[in-house]
C-alpha cells in the first residue's frame, strides 16, 4: 500500500461481537435507525467536506496545545485524542484521501473509526480551501 499510514480505532461493522446490548431505555420498541451511522455515509459535499477538516483541525489544535501542561497530556490521555491524529469514520476517509492526493485503500471499511495524520488532513484542508476560491458561488 503506497498510501499514508493509518490507525484502525473502533469498528461499527458488527456491533453484535463489538458491544453489549443495552435494555431499551423507553417503552415503545419501534424500528431502531441508527442516526451517527447514516451521517457518516452520507456522502459530503465540498463546502461541508472543507467544514469538517477545518472542525477537526481546530480540535486537534486544541490537543496540541494541551499537550503542554501534565493536566492537559492527562486529559488527552482519558479523552483518547491524539494531537498527530484526527479520527474520522471510512466513509469520511475515503473522501479525503483523493482530496490529500493519496490513493483510497480497498481495505478501508466505512463502519470503523480510522485515525489519519494531521499533515494529511492539513493538505486536503487546504487543497479544498483552494478549490473553493477557484469555484464561482453557487447561486441561491
């Protein structure tokens, strides 16, 4: 594989082996739809892509900043955050590693959580940013 290295985080594929069942917490026992699933394959268009790096780019900032004092290292330590990693879904990464100019790995899956290196996020972040100046605004 001659794209970038990553780190599997979790996996939703099979929440059967993965997690426990919970009881359920109200009395009306309809269709479950699990929401965060559906978010995360939706397809992202530019404008909300470029959102969603420029999100996770200040959050990692945040970690990086805290990873100065023994407090903020502790507290990065129980929030599992990472300042060289941002964790995003499959279906997120598969999205942008074309943008960062790497090739997308067949081995990606959209359920589980990957973590991918800041630079890498820092160039989609700004390859998109570039993209957009170059774009006329969409008329509303």
């Amino acid at each position: 594989m001659n794209g970038p290295k990553l780190k599997t985080v979790a996996s939703t594929d099979n929440l059967a082996t993965d997690l426990l069942p919970l009881p359920p917490r109200y009395p009306y026992r309809g269709p479950s739809i699990n929401i965060p699933a559906i978010i995360n394959r939706t397809p992202q268009d530019i404008h909300e892509l470029e959102r969603f790096l420029h999100n996770s780019l200040i959050i990692a900032g945040a970690t990086l900043k805290r990873k100065r004092s023994f407090l903020g290292r502790l507290y990065n330590r129980i929030a599992a955050e990472d300042p060289d990693y941002i964790q995003m879904s499959g279906a997120r990464l598969k999205e942008v590693l074309p943008v960062a100019g790497y090739p997308v790995p067949d081995e990606i899956r959209p359920g589980t959580e990957y973590a991918l290196r800041r630079d890498i996020v820092e160039a989609a972040h700004s390859s998109l940013q570039g993209e957009l100046k170059r774009s006329p605004p969409a008329d509303s």
